[in-house]
C-alpha cells in the first residue's frame, strides 16, 4: 500500500490542503471536522465497494405504509475484516488522531451506496445507543460523486452544508448527535457515491 506515515502526517507541497482537518465549531457543544482528498487510493475503494461489499436493500415504516430506504447499505460490526486494507487503516489512523478527544476507538463500519441523485438519507442524528444521552464522533470517509452533507440544529437555526468529494473525511463530534441533525438530500443528478462512516461501540 502507497500510504505515508499516517494520513495525517505533513505533507511537502505548498499546494496541498493542511493535513489537519479543519474544525467548525457549532453551537451546544456540537462540532464538525472537514479534511479534503484525505483516503488515499479513493479509485481502488470505490471499485472494491462497490464490487465485493454486500449490499442489500432495506424497507421501513413510514407513518402508515412501508417504503423503501433510498440507499444500500452494509455495516462491518466490530471485529469484522475490512473490504478494503485502504479503510482499515483509515480507521486505525482515525483511532490514533481522535483517542485524546474521543477516548476510545473507532470500532464499526456502516456503509451506504448513492447510486444516484434520487439516493439519500432524510433529517435524522444517531442517537441510537450512547449517542443521545452523550458525547461522541462519527467519522465520514466519502468516494465517488460530490454529495451535499447537510447540518441544521434540532429544533431551528442556522443549517450548513459541506459538499463530500472523492477522498474527503468529515468528522461530526461532540454533542452534534443529539443537537443538530443531517441529512443527503436528493438532488436532480448525481453520479454513484459511497460513504462510510466509522463510530464508536455502542453508537448507531
């Protein structure tokens, strides 16, 4: 594997984007970190995502029929083999950045499949398990398509965006799960896009 040292170490080029992800904070303790062109190799995890993941088509509850969820999706619980050496190592160089912050490591890998802009996820934080009663990260590792990510507080206020190119790592943390929400909107064309998003134990 072509990696440096670690994805966060210096990089020579005065042209390159800092290697430090760089932190917004938000408001009730909620923050999000933005690092682009951060995964290495994002052409080979695309392929290999797309390829060998298994993907599988989920329907839920919606109010009062059952709807398909707009999206594949796959989760490497913990313990499980990565598909791809590129993302275990991102999760592993996630662990060592964070620990100090997070004090404890990044154990699960959900993924999602946008096969197109008709694909998304709707307003929601992750307040399964220990995300809604405390402080937490959930480490988003982006390839394939730009994708909006957008970000508003629960209840109103002033939302953002971050745009989610190939390669791009967000990280939402502190108590962004149980105050602020997000959500992929649907958008009138996209290309495929993948996402995984790397959490804690105990947090969905």
């Amino acid at each position: 594997m072509d990696f440096q040292s670690t994805l966060f170490a210096e990089m020579a080029p005065v042209d390159v984007l800092p290697p430090t992800p760089e932190r917004t904070p938000l408001t009730r303790g909620a923050w999000v970190d933005v690092q682009r062109a951060w995964l290495p190799r994002p052409d080979d995890v695309f392929d290999i995502l797309v390829a060998e993941v298994p993907w599988r088509a989920e329907r839920r509850q919606m109010y009062d029929r059952v709807v398909d969820v707009p999206r594949l999706v796959h989760t490497y619980g913990e313990g499980e083999p990565l598909p791809h050496p590129v993302l275990t190592r991102a999760r592993d160089e996630l662990t060592r950045h964070y620990l100090p912050e997070l004090g404890e490591p990044f154990v699960t890998a959900g993924c999602c499949y946008y096969r197109d802009g008709r694909d998304s996820v709707a307003w929601h934080g992750d307040t399964f398990g220990r995300g809604s009663t405390h402080d937490t990260m959930v480490a988003i590792v982006s390839v394939g398509d730009p994708r909006r990510l957008c970000l508003r507080p629960r209840g109103g206020g002033h939302s953002i965006a971050v745009t989610m190119g190939h390669g791009d790592l967000v990280v939402m943390g502190g108590s962004c799960q149980r105050t602020w929400e997000h959500a992929v909107p649907k958008v009138a064309a996209a290309g495929p896009r993948l996402s995984v998003q790397f959490r804690p134990r105990g947090v969905f």
